[in-house]
C-alpha cells in the first residue's frame, strides 16, 4: 500500500477542484485531503469539507466563515481565514497541490505554496502569465516539481517526455474557437455575456469561457508555454482545432510531425497528474474514449485576424514582462465588466489594446513588485474606463 500523500487545493469549488476531489475519492485512497481554499463559494465548500473530511478550509469571503462554524460540527476539520491560511501554507509541508484559482490574484499563493508542496498542478494562466519569468528563481531552493495541467500544456509535456526536445521546427497548440467561430466578429460583438460563456466543449467558468471566445486563452497559453518549457515565441504557434481532440503538434526539421490526442476531459490531465505524483500506473477504464469509426474528421485552420482582433494586438506587443502581465489584467478587468454588462463583448480588445498603451514605470523583478504593480494597474483602469 502507498504512503498517504498530503494534498492541498486551492480554489476547490469550481470545475477543476470538483472534479480532482471526485478523482481522488474514487481512485486514490493513499492522496489525504489536508486543506481545501475556496473564494466565496461557501455552500459547495461546506459540502467537500462534508464529504471529504479535509483537515483544514478556508474561504476568501471572510463574511461566509460564520457559516461555515455554524453547519460544521465534526472535529477533524477546522476553519481558518486568510491570515491563518498563509500562516499555515509558510510553516507547513504538503506533498501534492493544486493551484486552480482564477484570475490575477492567484499570485498572492504563489511564493509560500512553492515552499509547500513537494508537485504542483497548475491550472491558474494568469499566475504563469504574470510570473513566469521569475518561476525557476523562485523555486531554486524549493525543487517543487511544476505539472501544467491546462490540456495543451499537459499534452505538451507528454510529447516532449517521447521527443527528442531540441529538433522541433514549429510547436501548434489548439484552441477550438469557442462559441462564435463560424461568425464574422460584427455579428458577436453585441452578444449576450450568456452566449458568450457557453463553450461547445469545455465545461469551464465564465473568465476561461470568455478567453476562450475573444481567443486571449490562446495568447495566455502561449505566454505559459514560452515560460513553461522555455520555447522562442517565434517557434510558437496556434491553429483552430473545433473538435478540441488535439491539442498540441510538434512539428520537426526533418518534415515529420507529431500530435497528442485525447478526449476533451479535463479528468484526463488531472487523473495523470495524480497517478505521476504518487508513482502510481495504474490506468482504470474511464469513460474518455473517442470513438473513430463514428467521428474520423479533424480540421484545423488558421485562426481569422478579422475575426479574433484580439490576436492583432498581442501579436504587436513586445512580450516584455511587464507588457505581458498588462495584457493579462487589462483583460481580466475587460471580462469582469463584459461580465457586470458594463461594456459590449466587441469592447474587451479595445480596452485591452487602450490599457497596453499607459505608461506605467515600475520593477516587477520579485512577487510583490507584481501584486503591487498589479493592483496599481487595476486602480488606473478603473479611473480611465469607469
């Protein structure tokens, strides 16, 4: 039998952390929940501390803690707010963790949980994004071993775990096109924040949804990939994939190409990534098969400039950290008043494209220079777009 392993999920209540809990219930009993971290969804997490009887949770919204006291009454899990919580993450040891929180102020975890955990899964973009350049200082004394758990970024990293790494000629990775790919950009750009968060494959939350159909997911992964595996961005391209079954292609010098298919379950990434961290091969029959006599066709185009002008933008900019972490906010900021119908969804690249162009004189050589960067930024955009 496997030693228990100690694991840690923060941002437990949305897609990924529902489904990494299930996993583990159902396939891991050596993997012991140690500490569950959610925003402000208190209702869901008071049912995983039910369920899964974690040692610790805590929740951003420190309003929603009483609650939580108030509906727990078994003794083997406490709650904690958020100055205990980074307490606990900076003087503890963990041996797996999962990083799933949304948005730019998953970055705030950043430092302490790689002093944590033994394997990180990092699902977040916008904290490789906004941090990426300062990963491997970060974690010169830690050794945390870095799993990216976004599919084209796990499926990356399985091909170069089969390839020789340095023969590659061009590196593809897939975006299916969301929900409007087969419409000209005038005839969405006043589509409803609900049309626009309804993906055709994906079950994600609304800010992934809504990369996904302006397609800044796919700059933001490119960002990832450049700092994940250390790839020139002119070796870096993207292709529409609308059955979302391949997910990344190495194409190599010596005209031959490779590509990494598997059904678009994020079970999959997730179920590898804990059997990778325990040292566990054991591959039960999951329900992720892709039938080929039913569905033979894959397609593969070129991503319209017209039709996503959010890629005219990012392709323009120089990818210097702090222009990169711009891009990463101001689009962040963009959604949330897409989300709050503040703005049109033709308005999210205009806004980004006005925010790219401010000024701002700053240092973002350690965590905080970024958070504080950051949150200045956000302060700016509120005055000039507010």
């Amino acid at each position: 039998m496997n030693k228990v392993k100690y694991f840690n999920l923060y941002g437990s209540t949305g897609q990924i952390g529902s489904k990494s809990l299930q996993i583990i219930d159902r396939y891991f009993p050596s993997i012991k929940i140690n500490l569950l971290v959610a925003n402000t969804n208190y209702k869901k997490l008071l049912k995983q501390a039910i369920s899964y009887k974690p040692k610790f949770i805590s929740i951003n919204d420190g309003s929603k803690i009483k609650h939580l006291k108030k509906n727990i009454n078994n003794k083997e899990t406490k709650i904690i707010d958020s100055s205990e919580l980074f307490h606990l993450i900076k003087s503890s040891k963990s041996d797996i963790s999962i990083l799933a929180i949304s948005g730019y102020k998953s970055l705030e975890y950043l430092t302490s949980i790689f002093h944590n955990t033994n394997t990180l899964g990092i699902v977040n973009k916008e904290c490789i994004v906004s941090a990426g350049h300062l990963f491997h200082k970060i974690n010169k004394k830690n050794k945390t071993k870095i799993f990216p758990l976004d599919s084209e970024h796990y499926s990356l990293k399985s091909l170069f775990n089969l390839c020789n790494y340095d023969e590659f000629k061009k590196i593809y990775i897939t975006a299916s096109g969301g929900p409007f790919f087969k419409n000209k950009f005038n005839e969405i750009k006043n589509i409803s924040f609900k049309q626009a968060k309804n993906h055709p494959k994906w079950k994600m939350g609304y800010k992934n949804s809504i990369d996904s159909a302006t397609l800044v997911n796919k700059c933001l992964e490119l960002i990832e990939a450049h700092y994940l595996f250390n790839l020139p961005y002119d070796k870096l391209r993207m292709l529409i994939h609308p059955e979302a079954l391949v997910h990344s292609i190495i194409e190599y010098n010596n005209y031959t190409s490779v590509m990494n298919y598997f059904y678009h379950d994020m079970y999959i990434p997730l179920f590898n990534f804990f059997s990778e961290a325990i040292n566990e091969k054991n591959y039960p029959i999951l329900n992720c098969n892709y039938d080929f006599k039913k569905n033979s066709s894959l397609n593969f185009y070129k991503p319209n400039l017209k039709q996503f002008p959010i890629l005219n933008i990012f392709n323009e900019i120089e990818k210097s950290p702090i222009n990169l972490i711009k891009f990463n906010c101001a689009n962040e900021f963009a959604v949330n008043l897409f989300a709050e119908k503040k703005i049109n969804f033709g308005d999210i690249h205009n806004i980004i494209a006005n925010s790219l162009s401010l000024d701002l004189k700053s240092q973002v050589n350690n965590v905080k220079n970024i958070i504080d960067f950051q949150n200045n930024f956000i302060e700016i955009l509120k005055s000039k777009f507010l």
